[in-house]
C-alpha cells in the first residue's frame, strides 16, 4: 500500500517466544494476533491487559486522535453515566 506497509512487514512480532516477521497489528504477527483476538472473543483478555502484560501495542494514535473516536469514547463515556444514574435510581 505504502511505506508504512513496507516497514510494518519487516518488523518483527513483538511476542519474544514468537519473533515472527511481518507484523498485521498491534505489534503483533498475523499468527499472535489472531491468537489475542481469540482470547479476547473468548473473554480471557482484552487489548488493555495485553498492553499492560506487554503483548501488544496501542492500536494507532492517529487513529485514537480521529474525530470518530473521539466522539466515540465521549459518546461511550455519557452512555455509562446515564446508566450509572438509572442503576441508582
Ligand atoms: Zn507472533
């Protein structure tokens, strides 16, 4: 695509057991990726823990900048207010 592409392919996968090369996303080879999207689906996990434990890397700023997610997180953040107030109601 472009050379950002290029690079990302010849990093290697962040997990040190696996050290694959060519990475999809979040630091992670397509193989250990696919792996902690399992285990999130299964609810073992969540992105925020492997962060934590080190196992994979903030999805991209620029992304977690854009205005969609700000929006998102704004509009996430009043939702679970408002439940919050229903709850105690
Ligand atoms: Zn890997």
């Amino acid at each position: 695509m472009n050379a950002k592409t290029k690079t990302r392919a010849n990093q290697t996968c962040l997990v040190k057991q696996c050290a694959a090369v060519g990475i999809v996303s979040r630091g992670l080879c397509q193989k250990c990726y696919y792996a902690a999207r399992y285990l999130i689906r299964e609810g073992k996990t969540s992105w925020e823990e492997l962060q934590k434990l080190g196992l994979a890397r903030a999805t991209h700023a620029k992304l977690a900048e854009s205005p969609l997610a700000v929006a998102f997180t704004k509009a996430k953040a009043t939702a679970q207010v408002a439940q919050a107030r229903k709850r105690t109601k």
